[in-house]
C-alpha cells in the first residue's frame, strides 16, 4: 500500500464529503428544496423599493423582493419571494407596510394579527401599505403649529380689536391656506390612483386634527372671556373643519373609485374588502372627531363669518 | 566541442552537460521517455527501463537518485537514458568528464558488449587520451 | 536634458520588462492550458504526480495549517464578537465574522501560507533546474518538461488553496457558531439564515474562482520566474527574490480585485 497516495485519498476524500454535506446545507439553507412562495403586492409608489428589500415578520427576514413592474392601469406590482417554510406566516389578514426608517434600508413589514386564519394561496396580490408618517408628522405639526401661533396671538387678553380684526383677517387667509393644503392633502388621491396613499393621508388628518383639539381644548376652557371676533374666527376654523369633514367624505368617494382600480390589479378581492373596512374605519374616526370638537366648542350655532 | 552539441537530432548524446532530473530516481528518469514521448503507460514504461538497466548489468541502482550515484553508476544511467531513445547513433561526449573513477574505454566497451542496439557508438575525445582506447 | 532622456529610458526599460514578464506567464499559462484539453494529457502517470504534489502542499501541511486557521479565527472571532457587544451590534456580529473570515482572511491567509511554502520551493527547484541544464537534457530526450514538471505543479496549487481555504473556512464557521451561541442547537436556525443570506451564488463561485486564482497565482509565478533564471548559480537567490515579490503584488491585486468586484 502506498502511504502518501493513501493520505491524499484520504484527504480527497474528506474534503469531498465536507465540501458535499456544506453545500447541501447551503442549498437547504437557501430552500433550494423546498417550494418557492410568490406574493405580489400592490403600491402606489415604488419609492425605496428595490430587488433584495428583505419581507419581515417579526423582525425576523423571511423572504425578499424579486422584481418591481407596472401593471395596465399604471400601479406598481411588487412580486415577492417567500421560502415555502415562511409562507405560514402570511395569512389572508396580514397587513404589508412598507417601513422606511429614517436609519437604514426600507423593509416590508409583515403583520399577521391571527395566525389561526386562513393561509394566503401562493400568487395571491395584497396591498401595500405605507407608513413613513415619519415625514409627514413634522410638516404637520409645524403647520398646527402656526395655526396655533395666531389664535394664540388673537385671544391675548389686552389685545386691541382693530390689532385683533387684523389678525382675524391673517388667521383666515392662513386657515384658508391651510384649508387649502388640506384640500390639496386629500384630492391628491384623485391623482393617485392608489389607494393606500389616500388611506395614509386620512390618518395623518387624523393625527393633525387630534393635535388641533388638544390644544384648542386646552385654551379654550382656560380663557372664559373672549372677544365676539375671536369667536367668529374660531367659528371658522370649525367650519375649515366641517370642510375637511366634506373633504374626507370626498376623499372616501376617491378610495371607492380607487378600490375598483386596484380591482383590476388582480382578482383577489378578500383584501380589497379589508381595505374597505379600514378606510371606512378611518372616516369614521375622522367624523367622530369632529363631531366631538362641533360638541365642545360654545359657538357651535353661529356658521357666518362676520368680518368688518 | 561546439560541433558536439551542434549534431542533428537523430543522436542521443551521453554528456556531463545532459544531467539526470534530480529529484526522480534513474528509473524513473528513463522511464520518462516511453511514458512521455511514445504515451506508454506508467507500468509498462518502468517495464521498460527496469529492462534497460537489467541488460547493462546495473539493476540495483533502479531506486538511487542523481545524487546517490558513484560516477560510474551516474553515467550509466545516462546511458540507458541515451538509449532508450531508440536513435541511430549515440555518441558518448567527454567520458572522461563523466566517468573519472573507471578506467573508462575498458568500461564502456563492457557496457557496449552488453547493450544490444541496432545503431553505431561513436565517442568523442580529446586527442591526448586517444593512448587510453589502445588495447 | 541628459538626466531626463536616462529616467525616461530606465522607465521604458521597466515597463518593457512588465510588459515581457506578464507575457510569458500568460504565454505559459496558455500553453498549460492548451495542454490540459489534450486528452494524451490525462493519463495515470501525470495524475501521479498530480497527486504527489497535492501530498506536499496540501496533505503534509494540513495539521499545522488548520492549527494556525483555528488560533487565527478564533482570534478574529472573539475580537468581533466583544467589540460588537460595546457597540450594540451583535445582530451583525455572526455575519460579520463570516464575511471578513471565510470570504476574506481565510484565503489570502492560505493563499500566503501556500506561496511562502510551496511557491518559494517550485521557484528554487525550477531555477535550479534551469541552471543544473536539466531543462536541455529533457529537450534533448524530446521530453516536454510542461506535462510532468509544471501541469502537475499548477493544478496542485489550485486544488490545495481551494481545498484549503475550503477547509479552514468551514473550520472558521464551527468556531463562529460555538463562539456565538455555545454548545447547543437552538442557535442553528438564525445562523443558518445568516449562512443562507451571505452565500448566494455569486458569492460562491467568487470564492471558489479567487482561491483558484490564488493557487494559480503562487504557482504559476514561481514557475516563470524560475524559468526566467540565467545559467549562473549565483542568481538563483535573486530569481526566487523576484518570483516571490511578484507572488506577494498578485495576491495583493488579486484581492483587491475581488472586493471591489464584491463591494463596489
């Protein structure tokens, strides 16, 4: 027996099994073989979207974007790949948001509030949602914040009527302008055709208007006397906001065209009825909190706007 | 000695400037020719030069590499190198470079007696040994 | 004048020079390659020494090999893992030591380990060959010293710093794994996700293609360097001096190719 041909048989052969049992391991690894799950998901914008943007559930990676294409009507179908392992994550009400942190790449976020529920078929569409309020919130709060800044500045307690009248007139234009913003906030869906977009900006009136309240309520109640115009100015920030109200109702009528569009995506129309549900959700929140502020304020009965 | 190195191809030549590959064993370094140039296979090339090496009387160097070898040992490998290359003629250059040890002509004669090849030996010398060929 | 017309000369010289060096090494390595589609190549007696030189650069090394792979990645490992604690990165750790390890340190490290060795040697052995004429007796055997010299010599190189690399590679893996999660099971999914993430296909066969240039590189060089030697014996030193620094220069480019390849 040759000795050294031994030992190199020896480690040929080793080196084989190993480079054999890695590679199987790897192959696994990658589901090489297990069945590929695909999902398609529909976006208003592909902003920050790329082939390799990870799918996570849980902050755990299962599966990735393949490709990014247009559909027909001009929408973006995001085609995702899930190993066949993963797949009993996605159930037919999980949410897919797309996250886009301030630090880091953008990943889709996989919610699945019941896991009991039905598993999602394999090619099956689902909406994606967007949630980088992280860039809304500021502007927002900066416009409140002006709006505040003014009414503020009307209610002072020495403040001359004619100084006052002036600010009237300023916090109008700018409520008008602000009116104004809000009313290109919400016909953009008209734009879009999308509906996750439109869905977005409803909670983001909604978190505005939240914040508006809060303070209003704050000083409002504080301060007991007020001037007639102050009242008539608030009046109208009231009636920005019955607008806004007629704005959503509106803005409700654009998610119903929408949803038919998305319709077209794709047949699956499980999800479109939970997107439905969600703006409606969202509508109603939106009404309720109007309601609540028309409830609270004392010049509820007075519409007109009375300007010298 | 230009002349010498100059011949044409149909010559193997034994010289001091034609060693033996110094890592394999003379076996090995005349098996190299059947193994390589007429694609013989290994065991039957090594057949072949063991054959060689029996037929000069010089089997038990088979394993010996270059620098194992006494002079006379040395050259005689060379020389089954040589002929193993199955060429017509064979000239043997300088021995006494190679084989200063042995009485040389007396040595390749007995060598000579040995081998059987179809071809002619020729050596080159230098003029003053040419008393040492004289019988 | 004089002065500019002599630097400008030295400098064409040199790249004159560069320029017949890389040459006759892809000369070389053509023919070798020429060589490797005939089928008169592949017969028992070059598998032989095929195998032979696996044995001395690959085999007879292999204990003090993996040894120093094992110090190695335990020490990169361990550095990794507590600088990425301080810092509150341990989510990355796992996958950073495997990047810097198996796809980079490992290989350059084998690659370096095989040229010091095997290189200087082929480089020493073909310039003593070289010098000694025993070049011009295997021509004058009409013995091409390609088939049963050099072949075997760079196909040697390529499988020992592939297999070796391999080797310590999955070596570097283990210790990964222990060093992170212990003795015990329940951290196979996540690392395997990791494992799964980093080597993509791409990945592989960069890895596998890099460590056969390695081995070609610390092979073939020596080899023309060897071949390039005058017949003086005094030079041999030199040529090995000069085959050895071209060696070091190809890792060097070699890897650097790679990471940009990879990361650019």
């Amino acid at each position: 027996m040759n000795k050294l041909h031994f030992k190199v048989g020896l480690f040929a052969a080793a080196s084989l099994v190993l480079a054999a049992v890695f590679i199987a391991y790897l192959l696994h690894a990658r589901g090489f073989f297990e069945k590929t799950f695909h999902l398609q998901l529909a976006a208003t914008s592909a902003d920050g979207v790329a082939p390799g943007v990870p799918v996570v559930f849980s902050g755990i990676e299962i599966g990735r974007v393949t490709t990014l294409g247009l559909n027909e009507n001009g929408g973006i179908i995001i085609h995702t790949e899930f190993l066949g392992r993963n797949a009993k994550w996605l159930k037919e009400n999980s949410t897919f948001t797309l996250d886009k942190p301030i630090v880091g790449g953008a990943k889709i976020r996989v919610d699945s509030p019941d896991l009991r529920a039905p598993a999602l078929p394999d090619n099956a569409t689902m909406l994606l949602l967007t949630s980088d309020i992280s860039k809304e919130i500021p502007a927002l709060v900066e416009r409140v914040k002006a709006i505040l800044a003014n009414v503020e500045y009307l209610t002072r307690k020495d403040g001359e009527i004619n100084a006052t009248l002036a600010s009237v007139k300023t916090v109008t234009g700018r409520m008008t302008g602000e009116y104004g913003v809000l009313e290109g906030v919400l016909g953009s869906p008209e734009k879009a055709r999308a509906v996750t977009d439109s869905l977005d900006k409803t909670r983001a009136l909604i978190t505005k208007l939240d914040a508006l309240t809060a303070k209003t309520d704050q000083w409002l109640f504080a301060q007991d006397g007020m001037a007639e115009q102050t009242k008539a100015s608030l009046a109208q920030v009231r009636l920005m906001l019955n607008d806004a109200q007629s704005s959503l109702k509106k803005a409700d009528a654009v998610m119903a065209n929408a949803v038919e569009i998305s319709a077209n995506v794709k047949d699956g129309t499980q999800d479109i009825a939970k997107l439905r549900a969600e703006i409606d959700d969202a509508v109603r929140k939106a009404n309720g909190l109007i309601n609540e502020i028309n409830k609270k304020w004392p010049f509820a009965r007075e519409p007109e706007v009375k300007l010298p | 000695m230009a002349a010498v190195s100059a011949l044409p191809d149909d010559v193997a030549r034994v010289a001091l400037d034609l060693p033996l590959r110094a890592n394999l064993s003379a076996l090995d370094n005349i098996a190299l020719i059947p193994l390589y140039q007429r694609h013989y296979g290994a065991a039957e090339s090594a057949r072949l030069a063991q054959a060689m090496l029996d037929q000069l009387g010089y089997a038990d160097i088979a394993l010996l590499r270059d620098p194992d070898m006494t002079p006379a040992q040395r050259f005689v490998a060379k020389l089954a190198r040589a002929l193993i290359l199955k060429r017509p003629r064979l000239v043997i250059d300088r021995p006494g470079a190679m084989l200063y040890d042995v009485p040389y002509p007396a040595f390749i004669r007995q060598l000579a007696a040995q081998a059987d090849m179809a071809g002619t030996w020729e050596i080159f010398d230098f003029s003053w040994n040419q008393a040492l060929y004289k019988e | 004048m004089n002065f500019l017309a002599a630097s400008i000369e030295s400098l064409g010289a040199k790249v004159v020079g560069w320029f017949t060096v890389g040459y006759g090494m892809f000369a070389f390595l053509a023919q070798a390659g020429l060589l490797l589609l005939e089928p008169a190549t592949w017969n028992r007696a070059t598998f032989d020494v095929v195998v032979k030189q696996i044995y001395f650069t690959a085999v007879q090394i292999l204990h003090v090999f993996l040894g120093y792979a094992l110090v190695i990645s335990w020490l990169i490992i361990t550095i990794i893992l507590s600088t990425a604690r301080d810092f509150g990165l341990t989510e990355f750790a796992s996958e950073m030591t495997i990047r810097v390890l198996v796809l980079e340190l490992l290989p350059f490290l084998t690659a370096l380990f095989v040229a010091l060795r095997s290189g200087s040697a082929i480089n020493t052995e073909v310039a003593l060959m070289q010098v000694n004429n025993e070049l011009d007796a295997l021509a004058h055997c009409k013995v091409p010293p390609m088939q049963f010299e050099f072949l075997p010599r760079l196909i040697g190189g390529v499988v020992s710093v592939v297999t070796l690399a391999g080797l310590a590679g999955l070596l570097a893996l283990l210790m990964g794994y222990l060093a992170i999660y212990g003795m015990n099971v329940a951290g196979f999914e996540p690392y395997t996700r990791t494992i799964a993430k980093i080597f993509d296909f791409r990945i592989m066969a960069g890895l596998i293609a890099k460590c056969a240039l390695f081995g070609l590189a610390v092979t073939l060089i020596p080899v023309t360097a060897g071949l390039e030697t005058p017949k003086k014996l005094f030079m041999v030193p030199v040529s090995v001096l000069r085959g050895m620094m071209r060696v070091f220069f190809a890792i060097v480019a070699i890897e650097v190719v790679s990471l940009a390849l990879k990361y650019i």
